[in-house]
C-alpha cells in the first residue's frame, strides 16, 4: 500500500467543452481533494484549477491521467515526502 501524501495539482483549461468532464472526474476524486481555487480567464480562453490534495501516488497519477487525456487539458503535480508529524 502507497503512502498517502501531500501535494498539489494544477490544470490548465484550453477548451471551453472539456469543463463538465474536468469538472466530472474532479467530483469523483473529492475524497482526496482538500482544497480548490478555480481563476478563468475567458479572454484569454483559458482557465485554471489548483487543487490541495492528500493521496496517494497511484490515485493522484489516476485523476491527472484522466483529466490529461482531455482535448485542451495540461495537468502537472508535485507531491511532497510526508513527515512524522502531519500537517
């Protein structure tokens, strides 16, 4: 079994069809996410979602794969090596 840890993900929305189906796996992976901050800029046709999450690996590599999969999609992470004591 993998370590839960910390970490954060950043989407980048190029296309506008794509939003239920980002906003869809979003909702299914809620158990893992603590936090989101949604900033659209529709002049520039872009938008971009930062989410806090704590899971693990396997499961943060399981939501990025899918919302990278998405036509006009760009997904990066970074997780952190946990400490004994949590934040």
């Amino acid at each position: 079994m993998s370590e839960e840890r910390l970490g954060f993900v950043g989407v980048v929305i190029e296309d506008r069809q794509s939003v239920p189906k980002v906003n869809e796996i979003l909702s299914s992976f809620a158990a893992m996410i603590d936090g989101r901050m949604g900033v659209p800029s529709p002049s520039r046709g872009q938008a971009v979602i930062c989410l806090i999450v704590r899971s693990t690996n396997d499961q943060v590599g399981a939501m990025t794969g899918k919302l990278g999969n998405l036509p006009g999609v760009q997904v990066k992470s970074a997780l952190v090596q946990s400490r004994s004591n949590p934040i």
